[in-house]
C-alpha cells in the first residue's frame, strides 16, 4: 500500500493497515506521538481501529528530549 507519510511517499507492507500498524512499522508504537490521517488527529485510543486507506495522508510528531 502507498501512503504519504510526513510528506513523503512510502511503499507499505500488505498488512499494515491501522494507524497501530503504521507505528510499529517505523518503530514508534512505544513512543509518545500525535497521529494525523487525512488533515484528522487521531486520539491513541483509536490506533489500533483507525484504518488507512491507500494514498492517506499521514503525519506523525514524536517527541524528543535533549538540550
């Protein structure tokens, strides 16, 4: 499937097909993050039951710590 994630085209895997699953792709399923589909925050409680469709647009924030 291809998305469009942080504004770049990416090639995914057949079975990623929640945004959970896109997560655990780039390795971030542990991590604090902001997920937006198509212009939609996604509260984290959904991850797991938000499908992405082919052509989404996804963009992720993850946080990180240093000075």
């Amino acid at each position: 499937m291809k998305l469009i994630v942080n504004g770049q085209p990416v090639e995914m895997p057949e079975h990623v097909t929640t945004v959970q699953h896109v997560l655990a792709h780039f390795g971030l399923e542990n991590r604090i993050v902001v997920v937006e589909v198509d212009a939609q925050i996604v509260d984290k409680d959904h991850f797991a039951d938000r499908i992405v469709d082919e052509g989404a647009r996804i963009e992720i924030v993850h946080f990180v710590g240093g000075g």
